[in-house]
C-alpha cells in the first residue's frame, strides 16, 4: 500500500505457502525495505519492493520439514558482522536461524545456510536485544508457558541456551513477547503476554546472570494475544530507529485497516485500537523526521 495524498493504493503480493509471520528490514543492505515472512510449510520467504515493478520473489530457505509451521520471525544483527540475521521460531521446538550471504545464489545474494538451537516443543514467539548487558547479542522466545534466552557463543559460532523460566501455570500460555526496560532501572525487561489475560515481566539478575526470581503480573484482559512496543520518540518511528522513514511504512502498510488489535504492531499511533487514516495523518505529519 502506498499513500498518494488523497488514500491508500494497494500493491498486493502473496507471501506463498501459508504466510504465517513477517518482518520489515533492509535484508541486503541496499537501503530498501524488504520482507522476511515464515510459512507453515518450513520455509522462511525473502521478498522485496523496488518501487518499479512492486514486489519481487528473492527465494526462500527451508528451515524446517514441511508439516512445521514457522510461528514467528525477527530480524537483528546476532554475531556481530553486519549482516542481517533472520530468526524462526518453529513448532517442532527448535530455533533456526540464517543471514544473508552476498556469495550465495552464484553471488547474486540470498540465504546462508541455517544453524539451529534446540529448546521446548512448539517456540511460538522470537525477539532478538541484548538482555544482560554483554557484548553478545541475545533471542528471547517463548514456549508453552516457559520464556527461554538463548545468547550468541562466538567460539561455536551458534547460539547456546543460557536459562529458562515459567512465567504461566501448567495449561497456560504465553502469547507474545517484547524486551526493554519497563521499570527505568537501567536493567533489562523480557515482558509476555498469556492467554488468561495477564501479562508477565521479569528482568535480568546481573548477580546470578540469568533471570530473576522475582515476576510481575498484571491482568489487563482475558486472554492476550500478542505484544508490542508502543513508538516512543518521534510519532511514526515503528521501528525505534530515530527517523521515520519507507521501513516505518512498510510495517504500517502491513497494519493498515486492522480494528480490535490491541497496539496494532505500534501502527495504532491513536491509541483506539485500530489503524485507519488518522494513524496515517500522525505518519505523514512526521514523514522523514529525524534524517
């Protein structure tokens, strides 16, 4: 979708076989947004738009079998390279993650070939931060009722589970997942929605370097269904990346007539629960602040 200064135009693309998560990022560093989508076939798609032709296909890699379904994915920079790392959550219980390869493709560009984690039976939700402070970076997911964190090791060259903790009852689950520090203490916050509408926080013990004992609980409805960071600084910037910018619209495009949402993937800049043209007024109001 784009806006033309009277409305939304749309520009559809499938996302192949049972889209069932997506990201916006810059993939291959061509300062252009593209789309990282899991699937329910085990396979995480790479595509893009070029402003031309509209979408285009880049590929796929298969991070899992076919009957597994990839319940999400999230984008991040985990061993320090400056390549872009893709991060799927898979329902057989296993992290898979890949970058992308400039040498891939006959040096065309495109997937480099998967490492994985194994960890839980169905890992439903994914973020990637820094969550103890190291140079390292951290994934955060989700399983049943469990959160685990996983940090990069650079002598395995693979990511390596640290700790894990239950933040529900047996037969409870949590539903999404954000990171940062909620409490102004200058330690960070892993903070999970669940099904029975309470939400859950818990934060690092920098003592015992894994999570703390302590847990948060706030009911704020009866049954949760995912989270987000709601934008902070300039109104617009989804993506926390101080300018707000085709990457911002690409991730409201993806919310855009969404109702009953709840923040709408932080694209409810209102605050009513749902993304219509007034959420776009506030995103026009601020196009390209902070470049």
């Amino acid at each position: 979708m784009e806006f033309d200064g009277i409305g939304m135009n749309y520009t559809g693309k499938s996302l192949k076989t049972g889209a069932t998560s997506l990201t916006v990022c810059d993939f291959d560093g061509n300062d252009s947004p593209d789309v990282i989508s899991g699937s329910a076939t085990g396979k995480v798609f790479w595509s893009s738009y070029d402003g031309v032709n509209g979408f285009s296909d880049h590929g796929y890699v298969s991070v899992a079998a076919s009957d597994v379904t990839i319940n999400d994915v999230a984008t991040g920079n985990i061993d320090g390279d400056n390549f872009v790392d893709v991060v799927a959550a898979r329902s057989s219980g296993t992290i898979a993650w890949t970058e992308y390869d400039h040498n891939a493709n006959g040096g065309e560009g495109g997937f480099a070939p998967v490492k994985y984690l194994i960890w839980g039976s169905n890992i439903s939700d994914v973020v990637i931060g820094n969550f103890d402070g190291d140079p390292n970076t951290d994934v955060i997911v989700t399983n049943g009722r469990y959160v685990g964190w996983a940090e990069y090791d650079p002598i395995s060259e693979n990511l390596v589970l640290v700790d894990y903790k239950s933040l529900a009852s047996s037969g409870t689950n949590l539903r999404g997942l954000v990171l940062g520090d909620f409490d102004d203490n200058d330690v960070a916050d892993v903070v999970v929605g669940r099904d029975d509408g309470y939400m859950a926080m818990v934060e690092y013990d920098d003592v015992t370097g894994t999570f703390a004992a302590d847990v948060t609980y706030l009911q704020v409805g009866t049954c949760i269904t995912d989270m987000a960071l709601a934008p902070m600084g300039i109104k617009g910037d989804l993506n926390a990346s101080g300018q707000v910018d085709f990457i911002d619209f690409a991730i409201f495009a993806i919310q855009w007539l969404e109702t009953d949402c709840g923040l709408c993937g932080g694209a409810d800049l209102t605050g009513e629960g749902n993304v219509e043209l007034d959420d776009l007024s506030e995103l026009v109001t601020n196009w390209l602040n902070g470049l």
